[in-house]
C-alpha cells in the first residue's frame, strides 16, 4: 500500500491549480478589487456576499462565518473527502503524476473518488448501449419527443440492458468491486447476490454542479416493467436528491453570466430548454423543490440583489399547484425576483416544443407572471367571488400572502392588485392587509419567545459587531476581526501592512520587507500575525496561507481577513507601491520613536559631555537613516 503523497507533490498542485477556478465551479465569484473575488459563501445562508477569494495566494475567507482555508480544504468540506482525495482528485483533474513516500504511484482510493469513478464508468456503458439492437425502443422514445442522436449526447443519454447483469458485467473486470458497485448505488442486493438496479430503462446521468456523474435517473420503457414511471439513484455518500439539480453543470455558466434560472420538473424538460436557446433551465431530481436545492442556486447565481429572476414551470393541474405552492413556501430565500410561466393548454415544455416548436418555449418564458400573482390567483380559486362571503374568505385567504411580500416598494401594487381581483375597495383590502402583517409579526415574536424559553437554550452569542474596538481577547473568548481593531493611526498603519505583506509581499524589496517585518507590532491581535509571518518560509508556495494557518488562536480568523480582504488600491501596481510605503512607514514610526526618546534624553546631559555628543551623533545617524529609508526605491 502507498504511503503519504510527497510534501513537494502537494505544493506542486496546488501552485498549478486556480482556486478561483474550483470555487467558481459551485459559487458565482465577482471581482472585488486587486486581486479578490466575492461571492456567497457555500458554508451559510447569507443575504449579501462576504465570502472572499484571493487567487494568487490559493486561500478564501468568510467574513460571516469566518470559514477559510485552502483549496484542499474547500474540497474537503464541500465533498467531504480525506485530503489525500482530494490532492489526487486535483492531481488528475490537472494531469499530474503524484508521487508517494514509498516509491510507489498513485494508489486505487477507496470512498468517495471509487464512487465518482464507478458513476463515470457506468455512464459511459449507458451511453454505448444507447447505440444496441435491443435500444430501439430508448431511441424510438428520445425520437417521438424530438430530440437526435447529438441531444442525446449531449446530455449523455444511455440505455441500460434488460438483463439482471450487464452493468455488473461490464464494471467488475474494470476493477470495481461489488461492494463498491453497491455503496454507488448502481447495484441492488437480493437473496441471490447483487443484480443492476436500472434495467430496460433509458437513462440520465445526473451530474454535480463540477461535472462528475453522481447518480442516474432511468425512465420505464416496457409494459413488464412493474418499477416506478421514474427511478433515481438511492441516497449515496455523493448523490443527496434534496441538493441535486439536473442540468446545473451545463447551466451554471449561463446562470451566473445572467443571474436568471428556469426550475422545470423533468429530464425532458430540461432537454427541450436547452435545444430551444433556455440554457439555464435546470430540474429536481425525483424530489420536490426545497431550501436546499435554493441554497445551491443562491450561490452560482451570485443572489444578492433583487435585479436576477427564478421562473417556475408548473403544470396548470392539481399537482402543478401543489408544487408552485411549495415554492412560494420558500420563495422569500431568493433576492431575486420570482415568477411563474404556466404553458398554453397545460403543455410542459418537452411537448411545447415537440408541437409548437423552439420559439414557442421561448415565447413560454416572455409569458411569465409574478409568484405572487399567481399564489393569489390560487388562493382565490376556491371561492365564489361573486357573492359577499366569498369576497370576504378570499380576502382572508389571500391578505396575508400580500402581507409577506418583503419588498415594501411592491406591496401597495399587490393590495391593488388584490383589491381589483376581489372587486373590493382598496382601503379595506389594504386594511386586512396590514392586520395580516401585524398577525405575522406577533406570531414570529411568539416564536422566538418560546424558542428562547426552551430548555437548555442558550443566551445570544455577543457579535463581533458589536466587540469594543478596544478588546482583545483570549483564548475562548471572541475571535478578533478588522472590524473589533481599534481606530487609531497606529492601528491602521500595522493592518493595512500586514494586508499588503500577506497579498503583495513578494513583489516588494525583501530587505525593506525583512527590516518592517523584524518591528514588533503594538496590537496584539496584529503582533501575533506578524509573529507567523516571520516564521514562515517564503521561498515555499503559497507560504501566506501557510502563515495565516499557522496564527495562533484566537486571531487566526484576523489573518484569514487581512489575507483575503480588497486592498485599498486601484491596481497591482499601485498595490505594490502602497505595501512598500506602508513597509517605510512602520520603519520609519520606529525611527522617529528613537529619535523623540534621545531628543528628551539630550536635555538631560551636559552639550559639551562625552554623552551629549554621543547623542548627537546617534541622532544624525538616525537622520541619515530616515533619509536611506525615504530614497529606497
């Protein structure tokens, strides 16, 4: 067995990989400022972005959670896989040859990167066996609904045998081991052993938001087939329905680039959006639409202004409003704006586009309306608007989904709109619209009461927000930040040089650099930074994450701070520039502090004593050296 992936090895890959690059795969990364990017953060749910990632030194930061690390320990926390998976998960990905402290080559790993591998292994049987005699019927059904051999590969559509046993077949010689097969989910265990889980069924593979196969969707085929319409891969260590989205690897791109999604309920659907020009539609997979499955669009959107959109597609009948209302359950975690697109005549988009072609699937998306209308419309559904009492029990029903619009600038519209539907007054319907809300807010304070009242709850946490600007705390007490720093010329001077020594220390002299480093710093929380700083090894890549890993709590989260946070400059050059100034200026606060104590110590000796003119000397010399310092290119 191998042993430890070599030292070298490690800081190879990750010096040749762009953590921007990985992060962006699954977050909507913005610039922000020299040298940063700036997204939601993948570890919590957060209105606005404060995850920061600064690829030239390969280290991101949260200033909400205070999350930050490495790109090994991004994959770790985001895939939960070991760290020797993921340096050779990257290793791969980049085309790299690792090797171990043994003298051996990379080694065959078990868990999740086996799960990955038998996933793509599978895939690609699926794929071939599209291609065989017994698929006609796979390929007669992709046909009826209007999609070629080249859709068909494009989204990787497969077949899977009829037989109990071709997969198995196919993956054992490859190396695969039953077991392995199992905890995949490509295989199912009965009495007589394991036997393939899809047969006779056309299949999707579903990939992650970075492009691995993670699981299949299959699609029944023949009448003897007693399964569900629908089959999905069982919950396995990669595939959680609840998080996946189908089509997301081939959307994102397009998600992000215009901050609008199109959430469909089918494999079809997804395919007939696509083709028809709609690329960033997207599916659940055999799973309702849930807050995680928002959460994972929230950060390849980059949601955090009102500006994106989020269409739904629901099927106009019982089911369809079902769903749509599920939705809006959730619909106020969006920032952006929610609207759903009711097909004419109840189509769904594959059969839109089958029978009116790929303009009338994007001509579906111009039809939209606001969820919010249209919860209102189904909340009135089930009343007689034409008499007294039905006006009445749908002002009930429906003021309150007026009263939860979070946007203030649209809830006069919607009471309006509200008003117009049930032909009431606008005062009155405004008027149950404000009792609604106050109703709301007693309950949330109900709410909050009795969570505070249960036992074994716990007192708020004190936010570093609100941190005197003059604490410094101790182990287990509050993590100091930027913000808890004091306001003071000294204070500023010392954070804003380790922010320029951690991001641009290696573009400045690194005599001047070693000389300002070498000064003890005044704040604490900034003197142990400093501290790790000089012991680091800077001739080593990546050393600055070294250094901010190597702080000492509880300041580490500081150093991830000042690593990661936009440096206040408008370019790499100027950025240089500023860190060499802010280098002279801590010599030089150290200098002219020399100079104001033998100034003082000069009115204490005789002018013309050997001591005075010792003084005098060191002053000059001082002097000389302030001079050197302001020369220094």
């Amino acid at each position: 067995m191998a042993g430890r992936i070599r030292q070298a090895d490690v800081d190879e890959v990750k010096a040749r990989t762009n953590i921007g690059d990985i992060i962006g795969e699954r977050v909507a990364l913005k610039p922000a400022g020299v040298g940063s990017l700036k997204g939601l953060c993948p570890f919590h749910d957060e209105r606005s972005p404060s995850f920061n990632v600064r690829p030239q030194v390969g280290f991101y930061h949260c200033f909400g959670c205070g999350e930050s690390g490495d790109v090994y320990s991004f994959l770790r926390a985001m895939d939960h896989v070991s760290f020797t998976e993921a340096v050779e998960s990257l290793a791969g990905r980049i085309g790299y040859t690792l090797h171990y402290e043994d003298g051996g080559s990379a080694p065959e790993t078990a868990g999740r990167s086996r799960l990955y591998a038998a996933n793509a292994a599978a895939a690609e049987f699926y794929r071939a066996q599209l291609l065989a005699p017994e698929a006609g019927v796979a390929r007669s059904f992709l046909g009826e609904r209007g999609f070629d051999a080249g859709a068909a590969a494009h989204f990787g559509v497969g077949y899977a045998p009829k037989g109990w046993q071709g997969l198995t077949d196919a993956l054992l010689p490859q190396g695969f081991t039953r077991e392995e097969l199992l905890a995949a989910g490509l295989v199912s265990s009965g009495q007589r052993g394991v036997y393939d889980r899809f047969r006779g069924r056309l299949v999707w593979p579903i990939r992650d938001v970075t492009g691995q196969v993670i699981g299949f969707g299959a699609r029944r085929l023949f009448d003897d087939d007693n399964g569900p319409k629908y089959l999905n891969t069982p919950e396995t260590a990669i595939y959680k329905k609840a998080q996946v989205l189908y089509g997301l690897d081939l959307a994102k791109r397009e998600i992000s680039r215009e901050h609008r999604v199109v959430v469909v309920e089918g494999y079809t659907d997804v395919m007939a959006c696509h083709l028809a020009g709609i690329t960033t539609a997207i599916a659940t997979c055999g799973t309702a639409f849930g807050s995680d499955h928002i959460t994972v669009l929230r950060r390849v959107m980059g949601d955090d202004t009102a500006s994106g959109e989020v269409v739904f597609t629901f099927d106009p009948d019982a089911a369809g409003q079902k769903a749509a209302l599920r939705a809006f359950a959730d619909e106020k975690r969006f920032a952006a704006q929610t609207y759903v697109a009711v097909a004419p005549g109840g189509l769904d988009p594959c059969d839109l586009r089958l029978q009116r072609g790929d303009g009338a699937v994007r001509t579906l998306m111009d039809t939209k309306v606001p969820m919010f209308e249209f919860v209102i419309d189904q909340r009135l559904k089930g009343f007689d608007l034409a008499s007294v009492e039905g006006r009445a029990g749908g002002l009930r029903s429906a003021a309150p989904i007026v009263a939860d619009i979070r946007d203030p600038a649209l809830r006069p519209g919607y009471t309006r709109v509200l008003a117009r539907r049930l032909g009431l007054d606008l005062p009155e319907v405004d008027k149950a619209v404000q009792q609604a809300a106050r109703a709301a807010a007693g309950r949330d304070r109900r709410d909050a009461a009795a969570a505070d009242a249960r036992p074994g709850a716990s007192a708020p946490d004190r936010s570093a927000d609100a941190a005197s600007a003059d604490d410094v705390p101790g182990e287990g007490l509050l993590r100091v930040t930027i913000a808890t720093l004091p306001r003071s010329a000294d204070t500023a001077l010392e954070r804003d040089a380790l922010m320029g020594f951690l991001q641009f220390g290696h573009r400045i002299d690194a005599t001047l650099l070693t000389r300002a480093l070498g000064l003890p710093f005044r704040h604490p929380a900034l003197e142990a930074v400093r501290q790790s700083i000089v012991a680091a090894d800077m001739s080593r890549p990546g050393w600055a994450a070294a250094a901010v890993t190597a702080v000492r709590e509880p300041f580490r989260s500081l150093g991830a701070e000042l690593l990661t946070a936009s440096f206040p400059a408008r370019d790499d050059e100027h950025a240089v520039a500023s860190t060499t100034s802010l280098a002279k200026g801590l010599i030089m606060r150290e200098l002219e502090g020399k100079k104001r104590e033998l100034l003082g110590h000069i009115q204490r000796v005789a002018p013309d004593s050997e001591e005075g003119r010792t003084v005098r000397l060191r002053l000059r010399e001082i002097d000389l050296e302030r001079q050197a310092v302001i020369d220094a290119e």
